[in-house]
C-alpha cells in the first residue's frame, strides 16, 4: 500500500532548498557541556488552557507547568509554523519552516516524510555524543514520518505498523484508527521515566503528550469529576472535559519532573515545554484544528536553561521554530547554518535584536486526510505571516479573501481590517510572498475520484 514512500522521501528531499547538514554542529562549549536536554511537547493545548497564562477552572488546570514557568520563563506569544501535528512538530525539531523541511500534510503521496538533509534537534546532538531518546503517544510523530532520525531508542506509543496506518474512509479522504495508535500521558510517562533510568548522560529527551487531542481517550474518571458541570451546554461540558484533560497531562508531566528532581537532574537539564497547536473549541465557528487563527497557532512555550532568569514572562514574539536552535545554544553546540529559528535567548536577556516575523501555513486542499475542501472550503489553502503587532491570513487562490488583524486591540481576530488598512496588507503580502512557502500542485496523484470531482467543483483543479 506505501509503495510510495521512496516517492515521498525524494519529494520531501526537493523541499529542503537548502541542505541543513548536522555535521555543521561544533564542540560543546566548556559551560554547557553535559547540559541534559528535555524537550516536551503537548498536542493540541491552546495556551489560554494553562493557569500560568491565564485560565480560570474549578480547580487549578496546570499546577506542574505553573511550576517550571516559576523556575523560567513563559513566552506570551509564541507562534506556531503549523496547526497540523506531523507539520508542526518538524518545524519544532528541525527550526525550519515547513516549505524547508518537507512535511506539508498529516497524508498524500507526497510531501509528509521530513527530508533526509534536514538536520534535527536528535541527529545533532547524537553525533555530539548525547544519548538521544523519544517517548510519545501518538501515530502522527511516529517513524512514519522520519521522525525517528538521529534517537538511538524511539517509541512511538502506537501498536500499528506504522507504513499500514492510514486507510481510505470510503467519503473520499484517508484515515487512520486513533484507538490503536496514541497512548494516554501516564503510559508515556512510565516509559520516559524508564528510560532515564537506563540512559547516559549527557541526554536529549524528547517527550511527546497527546491528551487534549482526543476525547476518546478520557483520563480516569477521579480526574474527570474535578471538571464536571451540572450546564445543559453540550459544548462548554466538551470545553471542562478538555480542560481535564489538559489537567491530568499536567499530572503526569509532574511526574517526568519529579524524577529529575529525585535524581539531581533538574539543575543540569534545559527544559523547553512547547504545544504543536491548539484547538478550535467554537472559536471562528471551528472546533477542531488546522486553521491559523490565534486560538490555534498562538501555543504556550515555557523554558527553564541553565543560565535564564526565573519566573519571568516575554512578551515579544518567538517562534515554534525558534526551539531547536535554543536548546542546542544550551548544550553549547552550534546550529546548522540557514535556520528559520533563532536562539531565544537574546529576548530573555532583553538585548536588541532584529524582530521575529512568524511564518504559518495549512495545505489542507492537498492533505488526504483532511476534510476542508467540504466543511470550510475558503480554509483549504492558508498562509499567515505576524509581523509585531499586525498579523495577514492570505488566501491565495481566493482574490478578496485575506484578513488583516492588529493583534494588541483585536487578539481574538474579531474585526478584518483588511479594507481599512490596504498598503499594510500588501506590505504584509508581498513579504509573505518572499517565504514562497506557496504549494501550487498536488502533492502526488492519490486521491480518489470523488475528492477530484469535489476540487474541480470548487474550481481548484482542471480536467
């Protein structure tokens, strides 16, 4: 069935305009040499869902990650590259942006597998001498999309095959069974803290929690009580049940924590806490995922590095893309040249620095396994560029379709200046346009004829 995966790789190859070799690394410095290297992160966490920035529950939704917030520091606007877990997730590993690394979609035939001359967080610090491991909890971060390169010891959490995962679904997109392939964060947990057990040191961890993604993995029913309501709101039950769920991934977290602290790790191990994306939850008439409003591509990131401050909170801007290159300043090696993301540092440290523009994207027009092209049919092809406080979401086979937003007045992205503020929206445009990230062809030719005939309606592709 994945006969095409030698496709796909050569694909994603073609992606990567440049070749970011992790042999461009350098020697540790004498400061960080040894610094341990935990990297975790969470799907599908808005960050208005964490006490630290701001969310009001019935009890405190996320007393752990408050914690390490307290001992570092929690970026207020930290943009994601992608509200598509597969997508975002490389960008995290990698610091480069989508149209770099390769990975467009969660399914096609092409353009999911992060290419092979990217380097990444673990195939860096590998050749460096870390020991590198990842623990996770869902297909989507799995091997199936080149996500175990440079870990000596992946688990994925999944009991599929991963190359026979995704299935057609008979409606005309592709899918995979989530029962069979994510874990709840306590297995996770269990298996991390095992696997600290036996590492050397220095590590690179890499833990990955999938909680707030699914409702059909529900955390135990003593946990769920905390959230429960007697409203008759169906949808504001679904937002505590969520928030629960946000809840007991924190619990675990704790755990993963704890241990480090019980083994006089904590000190010694730059900590980065970052979500892929967030959640719709009824914002912009969206429940799920995928699209780039704020509710979805603005994520928590909480950092903890030997050296930061504590317990303070940037307001400037930073990326998803931006946690690779931190974390390998903390373990004193040298980045790859060419990133997209830049070490954090400097912004902690309030020194002067050229501003950080963030890039976003969703293909959904070309990704099997969403269905956009039915339900939000002017959401199949998005591209989003915040520049300070103004941020553009283009559309670009939709003429008159963009939205311009000023963030500081409008952070709910309520009132569409688009109109009002012609020049600043070309502006914003015309360096979107310099990225180039634009996808203008199908990524392969596997969709079946019923998707074709629903693109062709739509006027998005020929005969």
């Amino acid at each position: 069935m994945f006969a095409f995966r030698a496709a796909a790789r050569k694909t994603a190859l073609s992606f990567a305009v440049a070749a970011l070799v992790a042999s461009g690394g350098c020697a540790g410095s004498k400061d960080a040499a040894g610094t341990n290297i935990l990297l975790v992160t969470l799907d599908t966490t808005r960050a208005d869902y964490l006490s630290c920035y701001g969310y009001q529950g019935p009890v405190r939704a996320t007393p752990n990650l408050d914690s390490l917030a307290a001992d570092g520091v929690r970026f207020d606007r930290a943009i994601s590259a992608s509200a598509a877990t597969p997508v975002s997730h490389a960008t995290i590993l990698t610091g480069v942006y989508p149209y770099r690394h390769g990975v467009r979609v969660i399914y096609a035939e092409e353009g999911y597998f992060l290419a092979d001359s990217v380097a990444t967080l673990a195939s860096i610090l590998g050749e460096k001498g870390w020991d590198t491991g990842a623990v996770l909890s869902s297909f989507t971060v799995s091997e199936f999309y080149g996500f175990d390169r440079g870990f000596r010891y992946f688990d994925s959490g999944i009991s599929d095959d991963p190359e026979a995962a995704f299935r057609p679904k008979g409606n005309g997109l592709w899918g995979w069974e989530v029962e069979k392939n994510q874990r709840r964060s306590d297995a996770t947990t269990d298996e991390a803290i095992r696997w600290l057990e036996g590492a050397k040191r220095p590590f690179c961890l890499w833990v990955h929690y999938w909680d707030p993604h699914d409702e059909r993995l529900l955390p135990p029913e003593e946990n769920q009580r905390l959230f429960e309501t007697d409203t008759k709101d169906i949808y504001e039950r679904k937002r505590l049940q969520y928030a629960g769920e946000i809840h007991y991934m924190d619990s675990q977290f704790g755990r993963l924590i704890r241990r480090l602290k019980e083994s006089g790790e904590y000190d010694n191990t730059a900590i980065v806490v970052v979500a892929d994306h967030g959640e719709g939850l009824g914002d912009h008439g969206w429940w799920n995922h995928r699209i780039l409003y704020q509710e979805q591509i603005r994520v928590p990131l909480i950092a903890k590095i030997p050296g930061w401050p504590a317990g303070e909170e940037i307001a400037a801007a930073v990326r998803s893309a931006d946690t690779m290159p931190t974390l390998l300043a903390a373990a004193g090696v040298a980045p790859p040249p060419g990133l997209d993301g830049r070490d954090m540092t400097p912004v902690v440290l309030g020194e002067e620095e050229e501003p950080r523009t963030a890039y976003a994207d969703a293909i959904n027009l070309y990704d099997l396994n969403a269905g956009m092209v039915r339900l939000r049919p002017d959401d199949s092809l998005l591209h989003s560029l915040i520049d300070g406080d103004w941020k553009l979401i283009h559309r670009p086979l939709l003429e008159g379709k963009d939205e311009l937003y000023r963030l500081s007045s409008d952070p709910r992205e309520e009132t569409n200046l688009v109109e009002e503020e012609p020049d600043r929206a070309t502006r914003l445009r015309e360096a979107l346009d310099r990225f180039n990230g634009y996808v203008r062809d199908s990524l392969g030719e596997a969709a079946d004829p019923e998707t074709l005939e629903r693109l062709k309606a739509l006027g998005y592709v020929g005969d």
